[in-house]
C-alpha cells in the first residue's frame, strides 16, 4: 500500500507536464501534420526568457506575462523563418507532412539545445515560483501546492484549447488547413499564419510545462530534450490529433513511469512506457483516440 | 492527403530539402560534438608530437543527456592547458587538446578512442572516459597501447591496475567513495546507533552500481538494516515517486552517489518529508546547491575543495576557467576533474620531456607515484599497481544551517587504507 502511495505522489505533476508539452504537440500536428520534435526545446527558451525577466524584474507574474508572449513570439517565428521554409511549399506551407519539416524539428531542437548553454550558462538554476507552501500528506502519498497548480492550470489549459480548437473561428481554421488545405485556400484561409499561430501556441504551453519541471527540480539546458523525449509515448498513446487523448496518455505515462521506478527500479524508466505503448499499439494502432488515416503517415 | 502545389514541380524540390536538413542535421550534430574543444585537426603530427605540439586526446560525453559533463569536463582541461600553454608550454611546446564524442557507451567510446589515437595521433587520452564506456574498450585501449585517463574510473580498472594503461584522473574511485562514506558515517555520523536503517540512492552507471554493491555489503557486514534502494538514470524528469518511497522506508541515514541529478532528487526528498542524514559522494551538491538546499546533515564527500572561499588555489582556478574554460561551470566537481586531469599530464609531459612518445608517456606516468596538485585536491594524486586511481583520500562538507556557513569537516578519509 506504501508502494502505491508513493507511486501516485509523481503522478499528477508528471501528468501535468507532459500534458501540458502534448497538447502543444497535437496542436502542431493538427494545423501542419508535423510532428514537432522541438516541442520542449521551444518551452526550454520560453522558459529560460521567464527566468530571466523574472531576475531583472524581480517579480514572478509579469515575468511569467512577458515571458509566455516572448515563447509565443519565439514559437511563431521558429516556424515562419525556419520550418516554414523548409516545407517549400509557398502555397501550402502550413499543411506538409514532408520529411524534411520533420527532420527540421529535429535540428531545430538540437540548434536550441546548443545554444542555450551558451547563450545563458550550463549551470542548472535552482529556480522557484512564489506559490502558496501547503502541503497534504496520507501515508506515503505527498501533494503539494505546486502538483496542485500545476494540474489546474494544465486542466484550464486543455480545456481551453480543446474548446478553441472546436468552436472558435480560428480552431475551425486550423481544421480546415489541416484537413483540406487547399479547399481552405480557397476560403482565403492563410495557412501560414495558422500554423504560426499553433506553433506559438505550443511554444506557450512547453514554457508552462518546462516551468512547472524546472520549479520540482531545477532549470538546466538538458530540461527540453529529456523532457522532449520522454513524452512521445504520451502522444502515441492519446493519438496524434485527440486533445483529450494527450490528456488520457500524459495519465498513463506519468502512472506507467511512476509504476515502474517504485516497483521495478529506476533502470526501467525510459523502458517500461514504450513495453506499455506497444502492447497498447498492438491492440489500437492509432492510440485510443487516434484516426487511423494520421497513422499511416 | 491533399496537398496544393505542382507535384511535377514540387517532387524534386522536396528530396533537395530532405538532403539540406538531412545535412543541416549533421552539421548540428557535429557542431555540437565538437563542443568547446579544439578540432582535430587534418595533418596532426605523429608522436613524437612534432612542430612544438603535444597532443592530447579527450574521450567525452558530448551529446544526449549528459552533454554537460563534456562541455564542463573539456572547459576544466582546457582552462589549465591554456593557461600553462599562455606562460610558455610544456618543455618549450604548446599543448593541443584534441576532443571526440565518446558518448556513454562502449561502442562510440571505442571509436572515440581509434579516432583520437590513430587519426590525430594523441599521445595520451584523458577525458571523461566513463566506466560504463570503459568496460568495453579495455581491449581496444590494449591494442592501441595508450595510456588512458579515466575521468570516471571503476575499481577493476586501477585498484589493482588492470594495465599499465589504466590510471584514474578525475573522481575517487567508485567502490572506494562506498568504503569512504562508511567509514566516515560510523566515525562522524551514526554514533552509537548500532541497527541504523540505511537508504541508499545511486545514479545508474557500471561505476555506481559497483557503489551500491559495496555499501549493501558494508550495511551487511556492520549488521545495519537496508530499508529502501532507489536507483536512476541520467535525464530522469521526476524523483517524487521514489522519494516518497524513500520516506515511506523511514530511514536513519541515506548513503548517496549522485550524478548531475543530485539537486532535484534532494529536493524531492525534502518535498518528501525526508529529514535523515544524507551521505553524499562527490557528484553531490555543489557549495551553493548546499546553501540553497539548506539541508541539516547533509555531508558531501570531496577529493577537491570546493571552489569557494579566497585561497590561493580557488582563485586561481576561477580565474582560469574564467579566463580559458570556455563557459564550463566552475563549481561543477566534473570541470574540477578536467583541471587536475590537465595538472597531471601536463607534470606528466615535464618528466617525459620535449620528445614524449606514447610509450614513454606511458613509461613516465608509471612512476610517477605523487603528483602534487598545489592544495587544490586533498594529497597529491598517487599511483601505485596496487592503486592506480589517483585519488584515495577525500574530506567532507556540510552546510552548517545554524551559521549559514560551508563547513569542511576536520578529518581526512583514505581508501585504500595505508
């Protein structure tokens, strides 16, 4: 009983922050049908830019204000000057599932995990957000003020963009884009400004979710790639476009994750979510709330 | 899927993209394998190192997860290579540090070692070298007949010295911090508790598993009760769940060898609720981590100083890394190995002088049994074939919450023992 009430006490923050890093992913996915590997190398800039404002400010909310509209500037310009480019197609350059956009991820997440040792130093930062001190303790299990607010704003955040996506002009934009970019074009539908606008929106919720790591643990240039790499399980878990399916599959790699360390050893960590991802892959292939036609790309 | 555009037009357009990120991809890849380091250079000399050049070959960790410890390890040797090559050279030559991404597993540690050894013709390799890597390559570095310094060395490689070959150069040898720690514990820390439940916490690497498998017989043989063993990997994103396990086991005391982890895992452990006394070795806080932590009992095993304070050799140290360490952190224990590691070849090459070869830097470091290090670690680095790992004997830290001020504790511990 221990066991799994320690197990649970990693849950909801790790659930938070791959949530939080995966509905950016499938936000990309849906307006472009790119699958961004630089997901948490952008959140890691947009993280180091709060950090920093917060330094010469001195004050963490307008810091984090400033700090989320410099990751949304960063996150829309990464795509128009870098990828949006090297997806070619003028006329279609938000919706491309070329390889080389992909491969662009990749670079760009390891241009930015280059640069930002340089740029700002490899000493980690033992960084702290102003949040209540509470904490609530049952047996093994611990939550604490920052699990807490964490979870609420990645619920707020999900929520919000799921509705957005659904019922807002610009959701239904990035739908069209996504699925039907050239009858899209027609309806004047620019395509490029859509992806901008998912790919800045993605830089803002990888900051939220580079921010809440960096406050359980510490801010360090390597904080993007791992946490990068480590949420893919998540994202094939949901299904690459399911909002709601990133949130079940951020669940089930933070409790697959949490299960693993505590009751197998810590040398299962990385191992124990694909084991689960494939089992999982080979019962629903798409995820559980994947379309089958985004699988086959 | 739907696409808009020409497809005639547009087919070959994509696959050039595909080559130019493909490319791209390479070129980033490399830059950042070649990190703060000198490029080997095309027309490297052959040993002896000739054009008044030595050159030194670097084994690191340069990309993935555990980049850092390249980018710091090469910062703290070029810091002390400049700064030597600054006032003069070695022997009238400069000395030039040639670095390959050695990575963390044997496979790309060997081929690091064939690319440094046989291309630039390095006439000794230093660098990280981790255990894990290491293991694997103790044939190849037998056939390339180099002397190799390991920045993470494990006991089978140099207490006894596998081969003349093997010499540690950075950290206290893995299974001797273990014997360390304990022998500090009883004497300083578990005093007259004679069951002690013991935690035990190491990062994941052939070397600190080495680690806990002492301590687990040590906890044995003292009659202590192991209540809880928590294990990592570098990159690990969230430690609440095994801290909580690890406070759920109640333990008196937790012996600790950590990697760059250390940090967030204590401060899970604190979020915990976790109040025992940690033993730590010397990948644990660094002085300033320590202040932030503010952890009562918290000991940090160290064969360095701790670069903080105004002696003469910490500011030294700062100055160089500073002024030649190429952005290396300088309070990180692996930039501190990466200087002495540069200190002992470069009192290495004096010895051997201007015509140093390969077999006679190999035949010098043999006997050399004390290499003084200016107070920077605890006693001069020894070598014996007894003991080929550099560095026995180690003090302990503390932050002393009450005064707020790092303390270093008053005895010396040595492994092996004399």
């Amino acid at each position: 009983m221990l066991k799994l009430e320690a197990m649970l006490s990693g849950v909801p923050l790790l659930t938070a922050i791959y949530a939080l890093l995966t509905v950016g992913l499938v936000l990309v996915f849906r307006a472009t049908r790119v699958l961004n590997f630089s997901a948490g190398a952008l959140g890691l800039v947009g993280a180091y830019m709060t950090y920093e404002l917060q330094r010469g400010l001195n004050d963490f909310y307008p810091a984090l204000v400033l700090g989320l509209i410099c990751a949304f500037a960063f996150g829309g310009l990464a795509y128009r000057l870098i990828l949006a480019p090297i997806s070619g197609s003028r006329a279609n350059v938000g919706a491309s599932t070329d390889v080389g956009v992909l491969l662009g991820t990749i670079v760009l997440a390891s241009a930015i995990g280059a640069a930002v040792p340089f740029l700002a130093g490899s000493q980690p930062i033992n960084y702290s957000i102003p949040l209540p001190g509470w904490k609530w303790r049952a047996g093994a299990f611990n939550l604490n003020s920052l699990d807490v607010i964490a979870f609420a704003v990645m619920v707020v955040v999900v929520v919000l963009i799921g509705q957005g996506t659904m019922r807002l002009p610009l959701g239904l934009r990035m739908r069209a884009a996504a699925d039907r970019p050239r009858l899209a074009g027609y309806f004047s539908v620019n395509t490029t400004n859509i992806a901008m606008v998912s790919w800045a929106i993605a830089a803002v919720v990888g900051t939220l979710a580079v921010l809440a790591y960096a406050a359980s643990a510490e801010l360090d240039p390597s904080s993007g790639n791992n946490l990068g790499a480590a949420l893919f399980p998540a994202l094939l878990l949901g299904g690459l476009d399911s909002i709601i399916g990133c949130l079940i599959g951020a669940v089930l790699l933070a409790l697959v994750q949490s299960a693993a360390v505590v009751y197998l050893g810590g040398n299962w960590l990385s191992v124990a979510p694909y084991f689960f991802l494939l089992a999982v892959l080979i019962i629903r292939p798409h995820g559980f709330f994947g379309r089958g036609e985004f699988s086959r790309l | 899927m739907t696409r808009i555009g020409k497809p005639d037009r547009r087919q070959p357009r994509r696959s050039k993209r595909v080559v130019c990120v493909v490319g791209a991809l390479a070129g980033t890849l490399a830059v950042a394998a070649c990190g703060g380091g000198s490029s080997a250079g095309a027309g490297s000399s052959t040993s002896p190192s000739a054009g008044g050049v030595y050159h030194v070959g670097a084994s690191m960790i340069l990309s993935g997860p555990a980049a850092a410890y390249g980018a710091n390890m090469t910062g703290g040797m070029q810091a002390y290579f400049k700064y030597v090559n600054a006032h003069g050279g070695v022997n009238g030559k400069q000395i030039q540090l040639d670095t390959a991404d050695g990575g963390l597993v044997a496979s790309s540690t060997i081929q690091s070692l064939k690319t440094l050894v046989s291309q630039d013709h390095d006439i000794v390799v230093g660098g990280l070298l981790p255990s894990s890597g290491v293991q694997g390559a103790r044939s190849t570095i037998t056939a390339l007949k180099t002397t190799v310094l390991e920045g993470s060395p494990i006991g089978q490689d140099v207490n006894p010295q596998y081969s003349p070959l093997f010499y540690g150069g950075g950290g206290p040898i893995y299974p001797a911090d273990a014997y360390i720690q304990t022998n500090f514990a009883k004497a300083q820390v578990i005093k007259g508790n004679a069951h002690p439940r013991i935690g035990l916490i190491y990062e994941i690497s052939s070397a600190t598993v080495a680690y806990g498998n002492v301590i687990k017989k040590l906890a044995q043989q003292n009659g202590w009760d192991l209540v809880d063993t928590e294990s990592y990997q570098v990159g690990t994103t969230s430690f609440a769940s095994q801290a909580a396990k690890m406070a759920a086991a109640k333990p008196d005391y937790i012996f600790a060898s950590f990697d760059e982890s250390n940090f967030a895992f204590i401060k899970a452990l604190q979020a915990a609720g976790v109040k025992a006394p940690i033993i730590a070795n010397q990948g644990g806080p660094t002085a300033q981590q320590l202040q932030q932590l503010a952890y009562p009992g918290l000991y940090v095993e160290r064969a360095y100083v701790y670069p903080v304070g105004n002696s003469p050799v910490v500011k030294q140290y700062l100055a160089r890394v500073k002024q030649y360490g190429g952005g290396a952190d300088p309070t990180n224990h692996i930039t501190q190995y990466g200087y002495v590691q540069a200190q002992i070849i470069v009192a290495v090459l004096q010895k051997c002088g201007a015509d140093c070869t390969t077999d006679k830097f190999t035949s010098t470091i043999g006997g050399m049994h004390s290499i003084p290090t200016g107070g920077f670690t605890f006693a001069p680095v020894s070598y014996s074939k007894a003991d080929a790992g550099g560095f026995p004997t180690s003090a302990f830290y503390t932050w002393d919450t009450s005064t707020n001020k790092l303390v270093k504790l008053p005895n010396l511990y040595t492994w092996p023992q004399s």
